[in-house]
C-alpha cells in the first residue's frame, strides 16, 4: 500500500490532507512534534488507523532528513508521496486563544471582512497587550507581522529569519530530504505537493507574506526540475481559511471550511496524474466541486532566456 509523509501533520492543513490520504486509501507516516501533538491529530482525523508517527522538528535542517534516514534504514514504513503542509499558525492561534480569554468582548465584536475571510482587526489593535506577556514575547514577535499596525519595516531581523525559517527553510529542508529518497525509488506514481497562502500574493502579514513569496518560487523551480522525473510536483494555493472540523461548528463559524472538505483537493490531485507541475487554486468552497489548476511553468517546454 502507498503511504503520504506528512509534513505539519498537527496543524488544519495537515490534518486535511491525512484525511484525504486515507480516503484515498493510502496510509501516512506523519510527522509530529510530540505526543501531545500525536493526540491533537488523532482527535482530529478520527481515528489511528493507517497512521504511524514519527517524532521530528521539521523546522530544524536534519529534521525530515532523520526521518528519511530511518525510512532508508528500515526502520520506518517506506512513503511514495510527500505533503508539506506548511508551519507558522501555531502561534497565531496561541495569541488568538490568549486574547479570547483576556478581551472576550471585544473578539466577539469587533469583526469585519476581508476579501472572502473575515479578521477581528479587534484583535490585532489588542496584540500590544499581548506583548507585555512575557512568556508570548517571541510568537508575538512572528504574528505581530500580521498587525496593520505594525508594517514590514519595524520587525527585527531576528523575528524576520523566525518567520522565513519556520515558514520557507522548513519546507526547502523537507524538499531537499525527501526528493532524492522519492528519485531513488522510482515510484512512478510518486507526488510532492505543497501548501501555500494568499498573503503572499495580497501584500498582507508582513514577513509571512515574503516567506510565501519564497514558497511560490520554490514551488517555480521544483516544477521545473521535476517535470522529466517520477516526481508529480504540485502547489496548493489556498486563500480561504481552513480549520479543523471541530473549529467549523456553528453559525458564527459558517465561513470557515472544513478540514475534511479541504482534503478533496488533495484526493483529486493524488488521483489525477494530468496534475502536475501545477498551482491549484482554493479561494471559495466553489472550487471544491472541480479542481482549478493551471501550470506553474506557462513555457516549460520552450527554451528560455537562460537556455533551460
Ligand atoms: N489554515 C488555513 O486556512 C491556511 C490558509 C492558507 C495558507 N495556510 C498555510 O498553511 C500552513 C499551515 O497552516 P495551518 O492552518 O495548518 O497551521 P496550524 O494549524 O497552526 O498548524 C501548524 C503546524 O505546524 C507545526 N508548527 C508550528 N510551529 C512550529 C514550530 N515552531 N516548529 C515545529 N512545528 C511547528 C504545528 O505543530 P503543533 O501541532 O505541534 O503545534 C502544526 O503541525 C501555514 O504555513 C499557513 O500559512 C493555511
């Protein structure tokens, strides 16, 4: 049986793409932080059956390259299929979570929209309060990126090289591990795919934003590289917000999509093999009902000015 390596298997778009992988009747090894985390998945998958996990900081350079080495030394399922579902919401969440508690009133009424999504910029005025917590100092220093009150040119470099390492390196080290072990393989089913965000291309959030752009471009080249291999890259563009099942309850919660709803897209792109070398797009739920891609690469094929 095929298995998918999950990258940020704990997160809601992680999660999704278990469920997909099981739906499509494959198993996954996923890649977890700690049993806390592995029992967050479960919870949210729904069930553990199919699912083996492995300890790993994906954020760290040999962190999925351990993972490989175990894989190549037997003592790891084998996978033919990558999905890098991207890190960084954690500590949104946490700071989300925190201001729930702190400000209540205030989360619940201060709401407007943004595009098809909808922020509380209630809570982004609130995040100086939130600073002053010193235990939430650093992940405020990622998410306060996401404040309109705080542009790009105020943020520290330190807090720069967090957000890029979190969000763009780990999924360049996810790549760079996991690539040669699927060549190797030759499996000539075999997919990478890789979640992406809509910030990169709004100019919202800051430095998650221009960690998004590098991701767009890494999704550029590897299309590129992979297009003659066994390997069917693909990018999943989502501009819609995503949550676990369980996070979606209720009419308050009615725009956000469901995990499990989510995991359409990437069980029509593990089926389809016309796929590939993709960007699929997920802006609405409309475009659940039939997946929306088109080449990364408009002129693949044609030589370019550099002569590849
Ligand atoms: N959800 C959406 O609607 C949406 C939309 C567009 C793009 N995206 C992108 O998709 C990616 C995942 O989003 P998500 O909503 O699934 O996020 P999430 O629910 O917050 O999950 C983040 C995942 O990354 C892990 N993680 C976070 N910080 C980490 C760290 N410092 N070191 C190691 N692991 C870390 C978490 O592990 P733990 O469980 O152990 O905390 C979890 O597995 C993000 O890059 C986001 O920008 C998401």
């Amino acid at each position: 049986m095929e298995r998918v390596l999950v990258v940020g298997a704990t997160g809601n778009i992680g999660v999704s793409a278990i469920i997909a992988a099981l739906r499509s009747k494959r198993e996954v090894l996923a890649l977890v932080r700690n049993q806390a985390a592995t029992e967050k998945l479960y919870r949210h998958v729904g069930t553990k059956t199919g699912i083996t996990t492995v300890e790993a900081d994906a954020t760290s350079e040999e962190g999925v390259q351990s993972v490989v080495d175990r894989v190549r030394a037997g003592k790891l399922p084998s996978f033919q299929h990558v999905y890098e579902a991207g890190k960084n919401e954690t500590s949104w969440n946490l700071l989300r979570e925190k201001e729930k508690e702190r400000q209540p009133d205030i989360w619940a009424r201060k709401k407007c929209t943004h595009g098809s999504k909808r922020f509380s910029w209630g809570f982004a005025s609130r995040l100086d309060g939130v600073r002053k917590q010193s235990s939430l100092t650093k992940e405020m220093s990622i998410v306060g990126v996401w404040n309109p009150k705080n542009p790009l040119y105020t943020v520290d470099l330190t807090s720069y090289r967090e957000t890029m390492k979190i969000n763009a390196e780990s999924a360049f080290s996810a790549y760079r591990a996991t690539i040669p072990y699927l060549l190797e393989q030759g499996n000539p089913h075999s997919t990478w795919t890789m979640v992406t965000g809509g910030a990169g291309r709004s100019g919202v959030a800051g430095v998650t934003a221009v960690s998004q752009g590098a991701l767009f471009s890494l999704a550029a080249v590897a299309s590129r590289e992979l297009d003659k291999t066994n390997v069917r890259f693909n990018e999943a563009y989502l501009d819609y917000r995503v949550e676990y099942d369980a996070n979606c309850d209720g009419e308050a919660n009615a725009w956000k999509m469901k995990a499990s709803d989510y995991a359409k897209v990437y069980e029509a792109i593990l089926a389809d093999e016309q796929v590939k070398g993709c960007r699929v797009t997920v802006e609405s739920p409309k475009d659940l009902e039939k997946l929306r891609y088109q080449k990364k690469l408009a002129q693949l094929n044609t030589a370019n000015s550099w002569g590849q």
